[in-house]
C-alpha cells in the first residue's frame, strides 16, 4: 500500500516538472551540443508508514538539449515549433561595431512570460543573453556592438506562453552579415619573408588589383609577387587562376614588408558550412571563416593531411587548427579531387601547440633530426624517422611529404617513394635504412644536424650516418653531424641505418662505418725483388694520384691515377717504369697525394 502511494506521489512529481514552466531559472542559457542528461528518482519506505523520493541534486541552472530542457537540475519536456507564427524585423546586415536593434512580432494576444534574446558571434560555441522589451503585440532587443565582428551574428528569440517553450527560429538560429567600408589584415609581413594569406570575408571585389594593389602599388615582382600552387606547379599573378576568396591562400612577398587591408566586404555567411575544393596533390587552403577551424576533425575519416604552416623560415608540420588570415599548405592522397565541408564552429584552442611526432604516439622510438646552415641562417626543424607499433611498410598516418619549398631554404627530406618530413616503420628484428637527402637554394652552405632521441633503442641497435655522395660514414659528436652543401640547388644524398651492426654492414653498401683517416702505410716487403705492395687508406671519396719517384725527384711510375672511394686500398708495384722496364736498384720514393692529404714512403729495390 505504501509502495503504491509512493508511485502516484511520484507520478504526480513528474507531472508538475513537466507543466510548470515558472520552474525554469532565469539565468543565462547555454545550448549543450554533445551532452546526455538522465535523470532518476528512487522511492525509499521506512518503518514509520512514510516514504522519502530521492531526486539528484541539480548540475546546472538551465540547459538546452533538442527538446529536451534541464532547468536548475531537472528535466522539463518543452513544446517546439508549435504553430505560433512569429515575424521579426533584422538588418540584412550591419556595420562593424554597431549596435543591432531586432523586432518580433507575436500573433495579436499572445502571453508570454521569461522573454530572452540569446546571442553570440558567428561560430562561438556558447549563448549570452540580453533582455528584451514587450509592448503589446512586440517584443524589442538590442544586441551589444562587441558582437558586431568579421565574424558575424547568430541569435534566437526564447519565451514561454500557453502552449510551451517557444523560439525564433523554431530549430537553429538566425544570422546577420556583418559587413566593412575597410578592414586590416592583423598580419604583418617581414620584408624579403614569404608569407602565406588568405581573406576569411566575402569582398564586393576579390581579384588581386582590387585587394592588394592599393596597400601595395602596380604589381611589380621586383617590389611584391604572389603566387600560388595550382594543378601541381607555382602559378604566379596575373596568371592565378583563384581569387582571394575565403578558403583560398596565396603566398605574399613584399620588399618593404609591412600589412595590407581589404575593402567593402561582409562576413561569410555562418548558417550553413563553408567547401574547401581539394585538387589531388597539395592545396592551399585557409579557414574560410574569421575565426579558427579545426581541420583536424574534417579529415578524420579521409586521406588528407595535416595541415603545414610556414613561420617564415620553415615549416611546421601537423598543424591541426587553422586561423583565420593565415594560409596552409595539406595534401588530398585520395587521387581524386574532393570537398570538404568545414561548418561554422569555431575550433577548441589547441593549447599543446603543434602535436609532433613522439615516442608516446602509439608506443615508438622516434629520432628527430633538425637541420640548420649557415652563413644561410636557415632551418629545417621538423623531421622525424622510427619505428612504431602500428606503422606499415609503404605510406601511412605516420607518413608525411614534404611540402613544395619556397623561397631561400635549406631542407632535410626522407626519401622513400617522394620526400618526406615524418617517416615512420614497424618495429624490425635487425634494422631498417632510410634515405635522407639535404639540399639547398644555396650554395656553399655548412649544414649541422642535430639528432634528438626519444624513447627506447631496440637492445644492440645503433645509429650510423654514412655519406653515399663522399662514400664515407659521418661521425656524430654531441649529437650532431655536419655536411657541406655546394652548387645552389644541389643536394646531398645520405643513407640513415638504425639498426644492428651486423643488419649496417649488410646494408651500408660498402661505406665503412667507422669514420677513417688519410694513411700510406709502408710498403711490403721493404726491401723488395721483384715487387712490393703498397697499402693507403681514404677518409673519403677521392682523386688520388699515387706515384713512384726517384731521389732526383724524377717520376719514375704513375700507379693510381683517378677517384676512389673511401676505405683501404692496395696496389702492386713490380719496379718497372712508365715505358714498363725494370729500373734500377737503389732507394725511391712512393707518394700518396688524395684531396689535399699528401704523403710519402721509401722503398728499398734490391735486384
């Protein structure tokens, strides 16, 4: 009996949260996008014939969820869309820092009660709220002027009358374009420094004379150029086939350095989203919106890359959040063209920064190599090789190109079916090889190379770094190695092998892994009849002349006369001229002359 009282007490609990509107707060209303509310009630009889009904205590004070409202802890199902027709008078658009007065008008006798405006600027995630004014059949509300930005407007009109919860429009919200006479890029150029920019407002005029030229006079590649990648090559102006629309981005270079602004243009519009149009291949791309996107969450489900951002002396790879104004270079790997469709929420900051490849990404042993000229002055920072539990031979999520270069530069790439900045293989049994390739705009240059670890070497694996151009191994000190460049637009071939020392052997294609000097040992047997071996050893690849002179100083034989690649290397001598007959007893002089190494040995012929 008690158990059945608590049950329609109960039932009746339920009805009143569901028929009193007045419960609801009057504070500030936040819409819950990914959020899942549940609510109970547990009836508790004791001995004395009374029952205690357990409610949870509330969390917020007023949330919205589809149909669904939390008001001060419980949950209230509100009425949408419920056949009352509302009128409302807006601006199409407004001016940048101005003010926004809105009207509704209800149906003649409508009462309401709790009559809230909610706003926001285009692409924010939460609501605030302003009061508004009834008189008679209308409602009136102004919007602050802070939310007048390149951003846009978002707002919806929330009441209660007789029939429910009621809001304007009914699911959603409404917009308003917030347009200029004149807006200032916030970035600033570096004289000589290319810059990737991009224009996140839809301009009454967006080819390049009405944009740039006046900030930056007559185009003039000798005082600024823009160029842009386009089907798989730098395309420069007038021959650009895209204007500076949003999600398009250009490189920017100017003599002077200094910004630019734009003219006579809105807001892109923030109720539906924004296509950004893949060609395959690498694209630059920008967030088509004034504020950040998150591209990370658009290509998660497809073959794109992250994005790259040039900071003006490299790039950074990886980058994950697009801000507004800046330009990115990304790589559709799909093989075929695609569109992506970017809504208008603006991005969570990402406050880690860059996520670079480490050793905690998927249990791995990561080896960051960072590149830097001089007198160039250059970077290449991000570069990464190693193993992971989850990569695979041939390209995969760990495995990304390098992007098309720009400008002066100095750069390290993984080679493996195209260059790479970050490549990644399972974890071997005895090793794996990677090619690098060092290259410059140029010439001249004094490359250093610095080596970061992070995480564990497999037990009895090794790092060695063998010159394939000179045909000898690099020596690392202090984690470093050095290289020089020489031609400009030259490059150096390197081969990368962690592994084993038996695996590097095998693999090393005959470089010896132990860094070697300049020798000429003394020939044997000394003295000698008939012939003798003459035995010199070569730090690097060399044109090496070796010859045999008497005590006159006269040249009695050529041995060696050509390039030869680092290591030991013997030659006979069976005491013969150049004309090949046999010379005299008596003592002679062998001299080894490789590079700029020169040095002499005796020898001793006894006939």
């Amino acid at each position: 009996m008690i158990l059945k009282r608590a049950m329609k007490l109960f039932a009746w609990f339920l009805v009143a949260m569901i028929m009193y509107p007045w419960a609801r707060a009057s504070s500030q209303t936040s819409v819950v996008d990914f959020s899942i509310f549940t609510m109970g009630a547990s009836v508790v009889p004791t001995g004395t014939g009374s029952m205690t009904i357990v409610v949870g205590q509330p969390l917020v004070e007023d949330v919205q969820l589809g149909n669904l409202r939390l008001e001060s802890g419980f949950v209230n199902n509100i009425l949408l869309g419920s056949g009352i027709s509302i009128t409302a008078a807006k601006p199409e658009s407004v001016l940048v820092g101005v003010s926004v007065p809105l009207g509704f008008r209800l149906p003649p006798g409508l009462t309401t009660s709790a009559e809230s405006l909610y706003y926001r600027k285009g692409g924010e995630r939460t609501f605030s709220s302003v009061s508004v004014q009834r008189v008679g059949d209308s409602i009136a509300a102004t919007i602050p002027a802070g939310a007048s930005t390149l951003r846009g407007i978002e707002y919806y009109l929330a009441f209660f009358s007789s029939v429910g919860y009621q809001r304007f429009p009914q699911s959603g919200v409404d917009t308003i374009r917030v347009r200029f006479l004149q807006f200032a890029s916030p970035l600033t150029l570096d004289p000589g420094r290319y810059r990737m920019i991009s224009v996140p407002a839809d301009l009454a005029g967006s080819d390049v004379q009405s944009v740039l030229e006046d900030d930056l006079g007559p185009y003039d590649p000798s005082r600024w150029r823009l160029f842009r990648w386009e089907q798989g090559r730098y395309v420069e102006h007038p021959a650009l086939a895209a204007q500076l629309t949003p999600g398009n981005a250009f490189w920017l270079i100017t003599r002077a350095g200094g910004g630019f602004d734009v003219d006579d243009g809105r807001s892109v519009s923030s109720l539906s989203a924004q296509t950004i149009r893949l060609d395959t291949g690498w694209n630059q791309i920008a967030s088509p919106f004034a504020f950040p996107i998150d591209w990370g969450e658009r290509i998660a489900n497809v073959d794109v890359s992250p994005a790259y951002f040039y900071d003006g002396t490299q790039y950074q790879l990886n980058i994950t959040i697009l801000n507004p104004w800046e330009g990115y270079f990304v790589e559709n790997r799909t093989g075929s063209p695609l569109a992506i469709l970017v809504p208008p929420v603006e991005a969570v900051p990402n406050l880690s920064g860059s996520p670079l490849p480490t050793s905690k990404d998927d249990e791995g042993y990561v080896l960051q190599l960072s590149a830097a000229s001089q007198p160039g002055g250059f970077l290449d920072t991000y570069n990464f090789v190693g193993f992971k539990a989850h990569a695979r031979t041939g390209l995969d999520r760990f495995d990304l190109r390098e992007p098309p270069a720009v400008g002066e530069f100095i750069r390290l790439s993984i080679s493996d079916g195209g260059l790479f900045a970050s490549n990644f293989k399972p974890f071997p049994q005895e090793g794996e090889e990677w090619r690098l390739v060092i290259s410059s705009s140029l010439p001249g240059q004094d490359v250093s190379v610095q080596i970061a670890e992070e995480g564990t070497l497999p037990e009895g694996f090794a790092i060695h770094v063998l010159d394939c151009d000179e045909f000898a191994p690099l020596s690392i000190q202090n984690g470093s190695f050095h290289i020089q460049t020489h031609e400009a637009r030259s490059s150096r071939s390197l081969k990368l092998i962690i592994g084993t020392e038996q695996f590097a052997e095998l693999h090393s294609g005959g470089i010896p892994l132990v860094p070697l000097s300049y020798a000429l040992d003394q020939n044997y047997p000394n003295p000698f009849n008939p012939a003798t071996t003459i035995r010199y050893q070569l730090s690097k690849r060399s044109r090496v002349n070796l010859e045999v002179f008497d005590l006159l100083g006269r040249k009695v034989k050529t041995l060696v006369r050509e390039e030869q690649v680092t290591g030991v290397h013997t030659v006979q001598w069976n005491g013969t001229n150049d004309a090949g007959t046999p010379v005299a007893s008596g003592m002679y002089v062998v001299r080894l002359r490789a590079g700029e190494f020169v040095a002499p040995r005796k020898m001793l012929l006894l006939r």
